[in-house]
C-alpha cells in the first residue's frame, strides 16, 4: 500500500531563496502539501538569480517543483486576511526571515499561536532567535565562513575554500525538515504545536563532527587537507594517467590488499605503516609510494582492479557524468521535470527511499510554479473567496 | 513543560564509524534511547581512530555521547539470542553495514519484520540496497567524489578539493534520521514499521541542489569557484589587511551599501554592474574594485563598518574561534562532556531548537560509553537475564 508520511499534511511556506525551501522541498517529497506564499510582483528573489531561461530561474526551478505559489500582500488588509484564513488551516509555517519580520508583520509565533494552538512554527535564519547577532542578516557563504568548515577545506597551506554547493543554506534547510517532523511527532502526544528554531550558524557547527573535539583537546586548529582524510590512512585522491582515482583503505586488511595490487608489498610490513596510527603519522612518505604506481594507469584501468579486489575506490565525477551513472538513475537521483516554457530541466530527486512508497512515487515531479500560478485556487479552498472574487484579487496583484 | 519529541523511543544501533552514528545521536538529542551494539573485544571500528588520548578515540567519543554500549557477538547462539530479545523490543534499528551484511547473519529486514512488524528498519549505505554498484563498499570521500561535489570545490582552475568534514556521511546520517522519524510519524497511522534505505551517493546528488538543473541546462559541468558564488555577485571573501572577511550584497540596494561604504559610489551607475546578471557577468573586475580597497584595513575594522550598515559580512574562522563566539555559546552549541579517563572534551551541540525543550535539556551531556558499559543492564533489562548470568556473560565477552 502507498502511503507518503506526510499526505494531508498543509504547510504554509514563507520561505525564499534556499534554506527555507530545501526544507519545504524535503517535507513535500514526503507528500506534505506546500502553498508558497510570494510577494507581488517579484515573488522569491531567487525567481531573478542566473542563469534565466525565457525568463525564468534555473535556481529557483530546482527548488520548489511541486509546490502551490499564491501571491499575498502582507502590507493590505486583504492579504492580511487571506493570510490568516490559511494559518488557522495549515499544521505548519515555514519562514526563514530575518528574526523579528514576522513580529513586525504583527504574525510572531506568540500570535500566531493563539489563532491556532496545533501550529508548528519553523523558523530558518542566520543566526538564530536567540543570542547577541540575532538580527544579523546572513547567507550561505557567512556561515560556512563563521562555522569553521571553510578553514578545512582547502588545498593544504592555502587558502580556505567554500564548499562548492551552498552548504550552509542546504544543512539547515535539512535541519529544518528534521526539527518540523521531530514537531508533528510531538503533536501526535501533546495536542499542540511548538516553535523551531534553526540558525545556519548553529548547523555548520553540527555538522563539524570531530573536528570540534579533536581541536579541544589538541590545542590547535586543523587546516584544509586538500584530497585527504583528516585520521585515516590511506584515504585519498591520487593522479592517474588520465584523471583522479580515490581509494579508502582504511584498515589494516584493506591496506595489505591495496599494497598487493599496486606492487607495494613491502610496505605491508614496513614499521612506518603498521598501524593507522602509523600511517597517519607518516602519510606523506606513505602516500608517494602509491602515487607512483597509480599515475602508470588510467583511472578506468584502476578501478576494474580496485572493484575486483573489493578495495573502496571510485572516481572524481564532475557534474555532467551524474546524468550518466547507472546506480544513480537506477535510484532515481536525477529526475526530469517538464517546465512550462522551458521543457525538460534535471533535477536532484529525493534520497528517502520508504519502503511503503513505491520508487515511482516517491519524487514529485510537478513542475515548479509560475508566480502566483494557484492564487485562485487557493482562495477559493482556503479564504472563502468565489471565482469571480478570486479572479479579481489575481488581476490586482499577480 | 518539558517534552522530547522522541522519549520513549527505543533504537538498536548496529552501526559504527559516521554515517549510523550521526544518524542516532540526533535521534537521540531528541530523547530516544540508543543501544549501541558493539563487537566484543575491539566494538566500534572508529574507537581506533586517531588521536586517541589515554587509549580513547576523540573522532569516537564525540558522536557516541548518552547512547548505551552492549557488547554482542552476533555469530554465537547466546548472542543470537540477546538480539533477538531486544530487537522485538524496540522501535527502530539502524545499521549501516554493507548491504547484504544483515540478511547473513540471518537478520534482513524481510525476517525481523515478521519478528516486529512495527520495527522501522534504517539501512544506511554507501550505494543502498539496490542497484549495479548495491554491494559495493563506500566511505566518505569515495562518495564525495563520485556525487560531484569535490568536482566544484577548490580554486578556481585548481584540483578538486574534499569538503573538510566529512560531509558524505554526516548528510547521510541526516537523511537518515529524518526518514527514520518520517517512518515513525507514519507508523502513528498505519500501525506499522518499514525499511528506510539511505544511500550516501543520493544524498550527495541531493545536497547539489541548483547545480544539476545548471548543469543540464546550460550544457557545461561547472568547476571549482574557490571563494566566489556561483550564482550571485558580490558574494565572496576578500584579503584584508590581517585575514580575509566575507561580504554577501546579494541584492541591488546591498550592492550599493556595499560600493558607498568602500568608497566605490562610481560602481553603483556603472553600466557593467547594474543587475546581478551583469555583476555576475563581469565578476571578476568587480571584485578588483573591493579588493583593493578591503585590504587598507582589518577584518575587525571592516566587520564594524559593515555590520553598523547591516551588510552581511563576517570572518573565515578557524575551528578554536568557535570556542570564543559568543552567538555559539549562547545557543549552546558547544557542550562540554565530562569523560572518564579524559576530562572535559568540547563536541558539537544540537541544532534543533524547540521551544517544548528547554535549552538546558536540549543537549545530552552524558559521556560517550566504554566499550559494553551497559552490558549487564541491558541483558537485564531486555533479554531476561538475572545480575550474576549477566555479569558471567560480560567476563566472557567483554
């Protein structure tokens, strides 16, 4: 039997740009049903970031596919009305605002709240609700900045690097998703709804793992490693013939067997590289013994040896060769999605593979909406509004 | 009144080094209670990483806090049999063997289904359970490679670059515990558990977000962009006088902020940076302009300028710096965790901010377990055990 986790579930979506609809992406991939609300006019900012296709955003297509955009004017007392017909229906509100625009709109939690107890109230921002750069204004590359992970990303001596996709949007839109399903469940008990309170600042630091322990109690900070692993060797990228091969062999097997189809047996019983603890003291030396094996071969040549062997390898893809790999399409990772306008775009499909969710449903692949494109519809099932009406409210403000 | 989402959910952790582990400590910030089972003798592979101080591991100790060690050899009848009394017992198990490794030794989901059926069976993997490369082995930087983000990370023109957390098993660890809670959320209605198949290389394509969409559009694989935006002009780090400071003016009117401030009001009517479009377009002459002037000062005395103008803007921090900042502290998202044999150790807090936990709660603060610490009381307490069976058992095993 189908069942999506999250069907009948409403969320209210005054999210833009990233971390607030990754997290409305996430929830609607479990069947969650998301009205978007934009402003006139313009709508999501994103709907203007490059590259534009006939006018229309590839960023902010890749996105919001699925989702129900309806235009409101927070500042009319119309808007303001339809906006609250629909948060009294809906079990969440999701926004990434700078803290304090919901309360100027006069729509903070603790109003919302009284309209409707069993709200769940996620809110996405810089830097949180709480503490003293609250009201800062942040993005992506502000946070990976702040949270310590560009200072280990890198080449090892230069410069620290931005990861390359927007991390800090992305891990808190993911926290974001978790800490609203984490809600709902609560609610299954208490009856009521709570507030969610995401800082992008918070998650980078989450998502630093050992990093944070190892540097408390070493008493210095690490660097960026370029194409190694912080504590086990081997674990690294080398040059073939042709490219870039990995390989991971991080036990003392997996090490013998790497040894073995790269003609460096004697480095199996080498004292320097005995233990992981030696190895990792003596990577460099550890490391040109196989760099120079594997620089004879293609990276194709390598990985038939590595896969046969059971050695953990693999190559450095760029982005076209995804559209390409049979394990990710077998898993349905790249969807195709037919855009109004544009045709078919590829986009990332959802990594949560639920038994009870058959494969062919568990991506949406609707299309993401045009400005305003559900306005009617919307009023019409959430405010009240006839056609006539409806229709009339659209030509005034899409 | 004080509510964690998850208490009285019970998890049987079989897994061991990131990608599991992750996944159970933020089910477990939440309040679910984590039995970790361990392999007598040397447990958790990652308790030999280094450094180790005092014979125990930091990358260890810092993802295992508050969860509970029982040592199990998984092949023995008695063993066998442990397991089976605990897993009829609890919610969820989370593994993240390679995918086969469960259904030898005689325990796929398809066979404890039948001996739970409300169990919720969380499977994380390298490639997941289907698919050519389903049985492949994986780690963190293999997947990194393979899901294309080290293909845009690193400078501009240089060699790819690892993200410096290990960022393919620390998103597969969320996505798993966001699929764990989603099952358990549907499990309220359905009365039923079921399998939750996360694989690292899909949850790499997942995180790309715009740069798939980019990608098939425009034809052309992106490459590394070192300090800049893909997509967005001025979003970069510039060289100060003493260190590097991040300004993201990510629109028209921050743009111009931007130009006033550093004394480049000729900018603002320029015809080759009046849209994003054309910033992006002339990227790189734009940012010749701010980088001469960013470096007559500090990083401090720029931050104060841009902070008085409210323009997003701050450091790049090595990870010590965290220690010191005062929005980390006050969300407290370093903890301190007092561990035996150790002393204090300082390890990444808990994002998820909801206002029915109150921030002291919100972290779990108990130490990471010595290997089969809880041994005895889980004997006890799930498998029918009296004290002196148990302690017979943990002289044999442990």
């Amino acid at each position: 039997m189908t069942h999506k986790p999250l069907e009948g579930v409403k969320i209210l979506d005054m999210s833009r740009v990233l971390a607030g609809p990754y997290c409305t992406m996430m929830l609607s991939n479990l069947g969650a049903e998301i009205i978007k609300v934009e402003t006139p006019k313009t709508g999501d900012d994103s709907r203007a970031y490059t590259p534009l296709i006939h006018g229309e955003s590839i960023y902010f297509l890749s996105i919001n596919r699925g989702k129900k955009s309806v235009v409101i004017n927070m500042k009319s007392p119309e808007g303001r009305g339809i906006f609250e017909s629909i948060v009294k229906q809906v079990d969440v509100l999701v926004e990434n605002f700078r803290p304090g625009t919901m309360e100027k709109l006069g729509y903070g939690y603790e109003t919302l709240k009284v309209m409707n107890p069993r709200l769940i109230y996620t809110a996405i921002s810089g830097f949180g609700h709480t503490g003293p750069y609250a009201g800062r204004p942040a993005y992506d590359m502000i946070v990976q900045g702040m949270g310590g992970i560009m200072s280990i990303t890198g080449e090892p001596g230069g410069n620290p690097v931005r990861v390359g996709t927007s991390i800090g949007d992305v891990v808190a839109g993911m926290f974001g998703a978790y800490g609203t399903l984490a809600a709902l469940y609560a609610r299954n008990d208490t009856g009521r709804g709570q507030s969610v309170d995401i800082a992008m600042l918070d998650c980078q630091v989450a998502i630093l793992e050992n990093a944070i322990a190892k540097t408390s109690v070493l008493g210095i900070a690490p660097g960026p490693l370029g194409l190694k692993h912080p504590s086990i060797t081997p674990f690294e990228a080398y040059r073939t013939q042709n490219n870039w091969v990995i390989v991971a062999a991080g036990n003392d097997k997996l090490f013998a067997q790497f040894c073995q189809v790269t003609d460096n047996e004697q480095l199996i019983t080498d004292p320097r590289f005995r233990t992981n603890s030696d190895r990792n003291r003596n990577m460099d030396e550890l490391s040109a013994f196989f760099q120079q094996k594997i620089k004879q071969k293609t990276t194709e040549e390598w990985l038939k040896i590595f896969y046969k062997q059971q050695i953990p390898a693999g190559p450095i893809n760029t982005i076209d060769k995804l559209f390409e790999d049979p394990q990710i399409a077998e898993r349905h990772m790249i969807l195709e999605v037919d855009q109004p306008h544009i045709g078919k775009i590829k986009i990332s499909g959802n990594p949560v593979k639920l038994s009870d969710v058959p494969a062919e449903d568990e991506n949406i692949k609707e299309h993401a909406p045009a400005l305003g494109e559900h306005t009617i519809e919307i009023l019409m099932q959430y405010a009240g509004y006839d056609e006539e009406e409806a229709v009339a409210y659209t030509v005034k403000y899409c």
